[in-house]
C-alpha cells in the first residue's frame, strides 16, 4: 500500500453554522459548495475540501457514516502569498476580523493569525514555511 | 485580495501523542517531519502538513502563538485511489485496526472509514469523491 500523499477533507467545528458561512463566504472569500441547514457548511478549494460541521450535528445521520464532532478551538492555516498580506490586512479590518498575531518566524517567514467566528485560529502563510 | 486556493496545514489532536505518532507513521505509513515529546507531531505531505496536537499542549508556547485545541472525535479524509484499496484493508487489518464503515456513494464513489488510537475518524476516498 502506497501511503496517501493529500488530504482532501479538513474540518472544522463551528455550534453556528450560519455564522460560519457569512464568514468563511464574505470574509475568506471561499466558494459555498454544499450546506445543510444548522448541521454543515462545504467548501471547494483546489483539489480539497473544507468542512465545517456543527459538533452535534455531525454524525453523518443522512448517509449513516461515522460520527464526529470535536469541541474547543481547531486550527487550520491557508497558503497566502506574503505578497498578498497588506491586501488580507485591510479586507480583515474592513470586515472588524482583528488580527491576533503576525508571527515572523526564524526562516523570515511570516504567519498572519485571525479568528473565525466560532473561536478557531487561523493563519496565513506561504508554502515555504515548510518547505 | 485573492480568495485561498490551498489548506496547508490540518490539524487533529490526541492526548497521546505518541501513540498517534505510532500510528501515523508505521499505519499510514507518512513521513514523520517533527515532533515535541508530549506536545505534538508533524507529518509532511504533498504541500501541506497534518498536525497532530495534545489538545492541552497546543498553546504554541515555545513561539507563543495562538493557541488551539480540540477535544473529541475531528475528521479527516486521505486521497487514496479505490484500486488500492484492497491493500489498504489488509494492511489496516495487519495491524489491528477495524474498518469501522466501508461506504459506496450515490455516485458510486467509495469510502473506507476506521479510526486513529485518539478515536478520530479517519477516511480514504478518491479525489472523485468531490471532483
């Protein structure tokens, strides 16, 4: 067996859903795939898939598919360009998205870190912080 | 601003991580990046990482980040082509770990869905899954 190379389904948690789509729709800018009204938001990215499920509603009843459902603040981290933060920093503020830390790492790569409405961090950053 | 086409960093957390490091490296056979004793462990993948975290570790201290961390059962999908499937259920079955659910879309498409020592659920799929 060849081990998997991608993951093609990150999730996240938010108790209000609805909340989560104006953000992640108006604010991240990202494209609505699928919803289920107070249970998930889906998104498409490049070849991969943003879910973003309340945690109580999560056990995949319409499909019967194994339950999931975690509590407390995830993470998850967009690739930006760096090019692209002084843009990022004033469409966040133009939306009242404070931004929480601007990390520079050892490397001189920098990290933008925000909060979506459900209290979970999300950065910004180029590639070549693992690269 | 340009939306993000690219998530490069998925998180799921475990309060054993080393038992997650046991099982992300020698079940899903990844390549392990880096790791904290106790705190967490890092698998490279194509362009982007998965992070597995202590949920009570997470606080980035060392570069004082924001902190993150979630408990209960988070989800995530690895692209894995349906024709190997048949050595990924031998494989899993090799080391002890029960396929929870195997399930066939309306598309036709197929999941195999088991879970990490943590109880995350974890799902092979191919990309057509969504494409």
């Amino acid at each position: 067996m060849k081990p998997p190379t991608h993951i093609i389904e990150t999730c996240l948690y938010a108790e209000d859903v609805e909340a989560a789509e104006r953000f992640y729709s108006d604010v991240m800018g990202l494209e609505l795939f699928s919803k289920a009204e107070g249970k998930f938001v889906f998104y498409k990215m490049a070849e991969a898939m943003l879910l973003i499920f309340d945690p109580d509603a999560s056990d995949g009843s319409q499909h019967k598919l194994p339950d999931h459902g975690a509590k407390g603040p995830g993470h998850v981290c967009f690739r930006v360009d760096e090019a692209e933060f002084p843009a990022w920093r004033e469409h966040l503020a133009s939306h009242g998205v404070a931004i929480e830390s601007e990390h520079v790492w050892p490397s001189g790569v920098r990290s933008l870190y925000f909060r979506d409405p459900a209290g979970n961090s999300l950065e910004l950053a180029p590639w070549k912080l693992w690269a």
